[in-house]
C-alpha cells in the first residue's frame, strides 16, 4: 500500500508548477462572480485612459491654435477644459481604484475562507507533516501577493493595455516616421522586461518559499521558548535560526537584485529612445514638416508611451508575485484526505452507541515500509478501562489514535460496537471519541467559551456541575471574573494543572462513549496530579477509556493492560495476570517500584 504524502515541502521540492493559464483560471474562479464590478471598473479605466490622452491633446491646441495664432478667448477655452478633463480623470480614476479594491476584498474573503475550511478537512497527518509557519504564511502572506496581483498587476496591466493602444493610435496619426523609430525602442523595452520577467517569478517563488520556513522557525522558537530555557540551547536554536535567515535573506537578495535591474535598465532604454525621437524631431519641425505643437504633443504622447511600458516591470513584479503564490495556494488546496465518510455511513443514535472497540490484527504505518503497528489485536468490552503501557517510541499514541480515524490503518480492521470505523459517520464518531492530550490547548477567550468548545449549548448551571463534581470549582469561584475571566493565548495565566483541569471538564461536557488519556498528567506535578486522576476517575465512570500513563501506579486498578513493545502488543490482561507471568510487564513495573 502506497501511503499518501502531505508535505508541501515535497511539493516544492518536485518544483510542481501548475502553468500560468492554471493559476488565472484558478484566480478567475474567485473572481467571476463580480463580474458587474469587473465591467464597471473596465468602462472607469477606460474612462480614466480617454481623459489622459485628451489632456496631452491641449498642448497641441494650445502652442499651435492659441499662442501661435493670438487666440487668447480660445486659450481660455483650453484652460476649462484642461481643468474639466482633470477633473473627470481624478474622478474615475477614485472610482476604479475602489471598485478594484471591493471586487479584492470580496474575493479574497472568499479564498481565505475555502483555504481554512480545506485545512479542517486535512488528516492530522498533514499537521505533522508541515510546520505551522509556513502554513500559516500561505493562509496570510500568499494571499496578499494574490492582492496585489488583482490591484497593483492586472488591473494595472489593463490599463497599461488600453493606454498603449489608444496613444499608439494616436502617435501614429500625428507622425508615422517618429512612430516607426519609437518602436524599435519599444521591442529593446519588450526584450528586457521578458528576460527579466523570467528570471524574477523564479527567484520570487523561492523566496516566498524560504519565507514560509522563516516562519515556521520563529513559530516554532516561540512555542519552545520554556524548553529552550530550561535546557539553555538558546545558542543552538539561535544556530537554526541563523541559517534558516541566511537562507532567506539569499532568496530575498537575488528576488531584490532581480527586481532592481528594472529600472536602470528601462530608464537607459527610455531615455536613449525619446532623445532619439526628439533629435528627429526637431530637425522636422525646422525643414517644416511638423509643427512646434505637433511634436511637443508628441514628446508628451510618446513619452507617456514609454513610461507605461516602463510601468510593466512593476506590474510584473506584482504579477509574477502573484502567480508565485497562487501556485502555492494551489499545493495547500490540492491536498486531499484520505480519511472521509463512506456512501452510506453508519449512523446510529448517540444513545445506542455502546463504546465497545476492537482491533482485529491492525498493521499501521506513517510511511511505507516502517510499520507503527504490527498486527495488533485487542478487544475492550464497553465501560472497561484500558492502560495502555510501554517503552517510549513503541507505538502507543498511534494505537489509539486509530480509534477515532484521526489515521486510518493499512491492513486489518479496528472496529466500534462491531462496525468498522472506516463505515461509520466520521463527524459521529469523532463526537463519540474525545481525548484529553498530554498537551492542553486552550483558546484566548473566556472560560466560559472554551468549555463550550466540548458542548456549545451548554449552559452556565451545567458547567458549574461538572466544575463542582470534578472538584476544581474552588479555583474557578476564586477568580476575579469566574467563568468570563478571559484566558491568554492557552491559557498562559493558569497552572499547568488548572488547565488540564478544564481540559478535562470540557470533555466531560461533551459526554463522549470513548475517552483517550494521553499522558494526561505527565507535565503535572505530584499535587496537581491527584486531583487530576480522581477528575479523570469521574470522567472515566461508565465510559469505556484507554489510559496512556508513564506512571505505571496509575494502571493498577485497570480492568485491561497492553503493553506494546516494538510495535506489537507484547503482552495483555490484567495487572494481576501480567505480573504472574514474569514477562516485559512485570519486568519494567519492578524496575519503575524500585526506583521509587
């Protein structure tokens, strides 16, 4: 069985790039649906062209029509209407400039909310697979390049578009043989913006990369900052750092090196084309080919002709940006679970779910060839208590995080109440298993709401029951605010035991048939920790549980032990019939009594 990656640094290592048409019909899909908007901010910029091309046409009017002829009550008349154009300009350019950025805002509320509905959709094994920075930098910082690429590179790229045409036009009316010389410079412009072009979406996209694993280092930093102290590896992480930023700062550098050949290089060709066309120019007007006003217009004309396309390497900065980390939100999006409900999912009544579970000869994998899991075998009848025990490394959270799909296994079955857990409703059974992780996570929100993340209807009087019969409404009714005292960013401004506490009261509230207890109180001191498992004791009354405990005092009272070594259920049963049998068990139990 061939097992499915999800790491997008595999993917960016395969350097899968979808082709640029992919990345704009993948943008257009977002975008379609204003097309009203769309049209409105079209017909502003064309508008907004239009008046720029008319106001260049007044210098014309005004050297030749005006000053030359002494017509001072028509140079009037050109002052109004150099002041109406100008005014009609600012307007619709406002316009369309706001159009844009609702049409952006609109979209992209829209991308960022199917990118975090994907993300919920994605196996754990994706979490495990991908630092959290990066994911976080695709979610935030890639979906305001896509921003840009709307707002400063397509629609600017439109406008840039209708302004090369109609000035084109236009200075190819007053002046075919000036036209003819302008272009030779323009397809010098053309060439650079090209070569250039390529050589920057390619050290974009690496950098935007590079970006990604920035982030995940600082996340990452911040959220080891108590063991990096404990441990004094500041030096070392700072190490880490230091190379992940080389990294970046050698992606960024060549992106900005790239990226600063832009202007020299079209201010070079830009001026060399329109001194040029002036030298011409000027030799016309003396042999009376042209007019004084003639070629001011057309300097004016030709020159704005040059800065648009001058303009097209800042657009394609914005766009290449763009498609860079569209393609990136693509990877993200392209990853599909693997763990889903079947066509006709089993779908009992909450109340008639009875909590049996059996692993029926279960091989499990995170990748091929290395098994978890090697045909495990067990049964836990409903309202029983299973210790789960063993050397670290053995296997024992991947067991029983089999048992509400979070993986799914390779070969054999695991089985609730007799059904396959592959054929239940995966939302049912993951409301019927609930785990309380050695690790808590609490929400920046009030007590209140992160008890109600286990029962979101529950009420004031049913949270202050459980609080009371798990024994831990003391600490609660000590605080200033009681149950709206608001939390830090998990819960930061409590005891390591306090929260574990609500970890475990929020998990009561959700009434689940199947409790996990991974290493619950590992973390806990002595104290904490007898509150803690007389907490999980109630939590655990009637409900069929499986306990994870490094402490091996804590299995005694267990109605079954496994204990899994190397990947197999070594041994199994009571703690009675696995001391008799002098096996690994009693072996490693002795060991832990005689160290006290």
């Amino acid at each position: 069985m061939i097992k499915t990656s999800y790491s997008l640094a595999n993917t960016t290592k395969k350097k899968h790039e979808s082709s640029q048409l992919k990345r704009m019909l993948f943008l257009y899909r977002y975008f379609r649906k204003y097309g009203g908007l769309l049209l409105l901010s079209l017909v502003l910029l064309l508008l907004t062209s239009l008046a720029s091309i008319g106001l260049l046409y007044f210098f014309k009017v005004l050297i030749d029509d005006n000053l030359a002829k002494g017509d001072y009550s028509g140079l009037i008349s050109t002052v109004i209407g150099i002041g109406v154009v100008s005014v009609l300009r600012s307007v619709t350019s406002y316009g369309r400039i706001h159009v844009v950025g609702l049409i952006g805002q609109k979209a992209l509320f829209e991308l960022r909310k199917d990118i975090f509905d994907h993300l919920q959709e994605l196996p754990l094994q994706f979490f495990t697979e991908n630092k959290s920075g990066d994911i976080i930098a695709r979610v935030t910082n890639d979906v305001e390049y896509v921003n840009r690429f709307l707002s400063e590179g397509f629609i600017q790229l439109l406008e840039v578009f209708f302004n090369l045409i109609a000035v084109g036009i236009v200075v190819f009316l007053l002046d075919i043989a000036l036209t003819q010389l302008a272009f030779v410079g323009v397809i010098f412009l053309v060439v650079f913006l090209f070569v250039q072009g390529t050589f920057l979406r390619k050290s974009t996209r690496r950098s935007l990369d590079e970006n990604g694993s920035l982030s995940s280092s600082i996340q990452e930093m911040l959220g080891g900052f108590r063991v990096m102290k404990g441990f004094a590896q500041e030096g070392l992480i700072a190490e880490r750092f230091i190379e992940v930023n080389a990294r970046y700062k050698k992606a960024s550098l060549l992106q900005a090196s790239i990226d600063a050949l832009s202007s020299p290089g079209l201010e070079l060709i830009t001026r060399l084309s329109i001194l040029s066309i002036l030298i011409v120019g000027v030799q016309r007007v003396i042999g009376g080919v042209m007019t004084l006003g003639i070629l001011v217009s057309y300097w004016a004309y030709i020159y704005q002709f040059f800065q648009q396309v001058t303009s097209l390497s800042s657009i394609s900065s914005n766009i290449q940006s763009g498609l860079a980390a569209t393609a990136r939100i693509q990877e993200l999006l392209a990853m599909q679970t693997n763990i889903f409900t079947s066509g006709d999912p089993y779908l009992p009544k909450y109340e008639e779910i009875k909590g049996k579970v059996e692993f029926d000869h279960v091989h499990f994998s995170y990748e091929d060839g290395v098994e978890v899991l090697s045909d495990v075998a067990m049964l836990a009848k409903p309202g029983k208590k299973i210790a789960v025990v063993g050397p670290t490394g053995g296997g024992k959270t991947s067991f029983v995080g089999l048992i509400a799909r979070l993986y799914d296994v390779d070969k054999g079955l695991v089985l609730i109440d007799d059904v396959d857990v592959r054929e239940w409703d995966l939302e049912t059974i993951r409301y019927a298993v609930s785990y309380v992780l050695q690790d808590t996570f609490l929400f920046a929100d009030t007590i209140v709401n992160n008890l109600r993340y286990g029962k979101p209807d529950a009420t004031l009087e049913e949270m202050e029951g459980v609080l009371r019969l798990l024994g831990v409404w003391d600490f609660i009714d000590a605080l200033p605010e009681k149950l709206e005292t608001v939390l830090e960013q998990n819960g930061e401004n409590l005891s390591l035991g306090q929260r574990q506490m609500l970890s475990i009261a929020r998990t009561f509230l959700s009434d689940p048939k199947i409790v996990v207890l991974d290493e619950a109180t590992a973390n806990i001191d002595t104290r904490s920790e007898q509150m803690i498992i007389q907490a999980m004791d109630t939590l655990m009354q009637g409900r069929t549980s499986f306990v994870i405990a490094h402490r091996l005092s804590t299995v005694e009272n267990a109605d079954h032990i496994v204990f899994i070594h190397e990947s197999r259920i070594l041994e199994q049963g009571s703690h009675e019939e696995l001391m008799s049998r002098d096996g690994k068990f009693s072996e490693m139990y002795r060991k832990y009594r005689e160290a006290g």
